[in-house]
C-alpha cells in the first residue's frame, strides 16, 4: 500500500489519527446510509414492476376496447370524434426527499371536475366500446402518472447508491489503509530514531565515563 508524503513526525503522526477516526467515522455512516439507500430503492422497484404489470395490463385492455370501436365505427367517424377535448388535464410536478436525494412527485390536475367532460364527443353518435376505451383511458392516467413518478425515483437513486457505493470502497480500499500504513510507516521511523538516539547516547555516555576515568587516573 502506497504511502503518503509526509514527515515522520509526533504531530504528523497524531494529525494523520485523527484523520482516521474521521474516515472510520464517514465510512460507517455511508455504509449506513448505502443499505438503507438500497432498502428502499429494493421497495420502490417492487412497487414499480407491480405498477408496470397493471398499466401493461390496462393498457391491454384499452387497445382490445378501441379495436372494437373501431370495428363498429368507420375511420373517419372516429378520428373526429377523438379530434378536440373537452377537458385538459395537466401534470403538477413536486418533489420529496429519501436519504438525501430529491425524487420528483407527479399529480394530475383537471380543469373540469365533470367525469361526462371525459368524453371529447356527443354520447349518442359513437358507440359503447368507444365510451369504454375512452373510459378506461382515462382511469389508467392516475397509474401512468404514477408509474412515471417511481421509474424516475427509481433511476435517481440508482445513481445515488452507485456514487455512495464508490466513495465508501474509496474509503475502503484505499483511504483508510493509506492512513493506517502512515501511521504505522511514522511510527517504525519514530522508533528507529529512538534507538538512534538512545545509542548515540549511550556511546556519549561510555565517552565521558572513559574520559572521566581516565582523567582522574591521570590526576593520581
């Protein structure tokens, strides 16, 4: 493991500790906040592929019920029936927060609270599997919306996970033993300059001892 380029000092070595108690500290909690990202990211696939399977499933249902239309209604009869709308429906677009990423919520809003105002067409020219397939149109809207919300959501915070799950391996991997072979890199050379220091020391000391002995040998 590479190290860094530092001194070997007392005051690097205690600065480069408290670095990593802080990294611990962060990787704890990103791992933390990795698995609850992934808890509720796991939810809301769930609760994505049943929402997928009901619109697939509506869907179905509302094609089976044009084609019907359109096999009682001649082509032109039913393109203008279908050519102007008497209610406009929008979307309102809002966002709430999950573990620190802003995921969009979808509401429809209707100008017209009349559910006949569905019906871009005067009742008694068209037939009942038009009044069906426009009927069931418009019940399947709520979950389309909705469905939109959660694909969205479900794509936002894939890319969160993906970008906690790198910096908790960066701090894994690579962080962490970096500041741990450091330190441990500072401490050996603190020790080697200990016993450096200790044996020259010593070797002063046997110098003035020899030295002294000598002296006071000479004096007598």
């Amino acid at each position: 493991m590479d190290i860094m380029n530092v001194n070997p000092t007392r005051m690097q070595m205690s600065k480069l500790k408290k670095q990593l108690v802080t990294a611990r500290r962060g990787h704890k909690m990103l791992k933390d906040k990795r698995d609850e990202l992934m808890r509720q990211f796991i939810e809301l696939v769930q609760e994505n592929k049943r929402l997928r399977e009901r619109v697939e499933a509506e869907l179905s249902r509302c094609n089976a019920h044009f084609i019907n239309a359109s096999a009682v209604m001649s082509k032109k009869a039913l393109d203008s029936s279908l050519m102007s709308s008497k209610q406009q429906t929008g979307v309102e677009v809002g966002s709430k927060n999950i573990m620190s990423v802003d995921v969009p919520v979808f509401s429809s809003v209707s100008e017209s609270s009349e559910k006949s105002d569905i019906f871009p067409y005067g009742l008694a020219f068209t037939s009942f599997e038009l009044d069906d397939a426009v009927s069931a149109l418009n019940d399947i809207l709520p979950d389309l919306i909705k469905l939109a919300e959660t694909e969205k959501s479900c794509e936002l915070m894939a890319a969160e996970i993906e970008r906690t799950r790198r910096r908790v391996n960066s701090l894994e991997h690579v962080m962490i033993p970096r500041y741990e072979a450091t330190i441990k890199y500072i401490a050996m050379k603190l020790e080697e300059n200990d016993r450096s220091s200790r044996t020259r020391l010593m070797k002063v000391k046997d110098m003035l001892l020899e030295k002294a002995h000598h002296y006071s040998q000479h004096s007598n």
